[in-house]
C-alpha cells in the first residue's frame, strides 16, 4: 500500500435506496481490510431505513443531524456528538424527520459486506 492518508472527497459515494455511503476501510473501502470497516453515511429527511441485523457488532458516531435510531424495538434520539453501540444481531432502523439529515460515522467489529 503506497498511500495511507486520503480525504473522505476522495471516496466515491455508493448510494442506495434510503442513504449514500462512502467505505474507507473493509471489503467495500477504498483501503481493502478483512477486519477493519468502517465509513460515513448520510440519510436525507423523511427517511425511514429499512430495518435489518448485521452479523458483527457496529459502533456509531452522528457526525451531524438528528434523529431515531431504533434498536431492537428501542427508539434512541441521537444527534451531533452522540455514540451508540448496536450488538450484533440486533435489528435496527435509522429514522429521520423532516428537519434534519443524519450523518454518522460506523465502524463494523469484523468481516462484513454492505449489499443493500
């Protein structure tokens, strides 16, 4: 690997349905890793994501926005400056209002490939 830094500008965006997101690290990063996965996503107002588990463990950080975040049938407000911790296999739902966008920074404990 010859560089190590990069800008997040420099990272294409993937979009989907309800959201963008860039991956900086993992199977989908612009830095390939089996291990280490992690990037920033944003979901618009009005959005409600589709509700889903994942096999490892995730780790959030709202880089900016407000929202709903429910886990396992628990809704969290988050905004700015927030973490949350979502346990692997716990389904959860990212919700967004008519105010505000939702920006966060995931990080995912282990292998895992973003498909929908």
């Amino acid at each position: 690997m010859e560089n190590y830094k990069f800008n997040e500008k420099q990272i294409n965006k993937k979009y989907f349905d309800d959201r963008w997101v860039r991956f900086a690290f993992g199977l989908q990063g612009h830095i390939k890793s089996e291990d280490l996965n992690l990037g920033i996503v944003e979901f618009d107002k009005n959005i409600r994501s589709l509700t889903h588990a994942h096999e490892v463990d995730e780790a959030l950080y709202v880089l900016g926005g407000k929202g709903q975040i429910d886990v396992d049938g628990k809704l969290i407000d988050v905004k700015k400056g927030d973490f949350l911790f979502v346990p692997k296999l716990a389904e959860h739902t990212i919700i967004t209002g008519d105010r505000f966008r939702l920006r966060i920074f995931f990080v995912f404990a282990g292998k895992i490939h973003i498909d929908y």
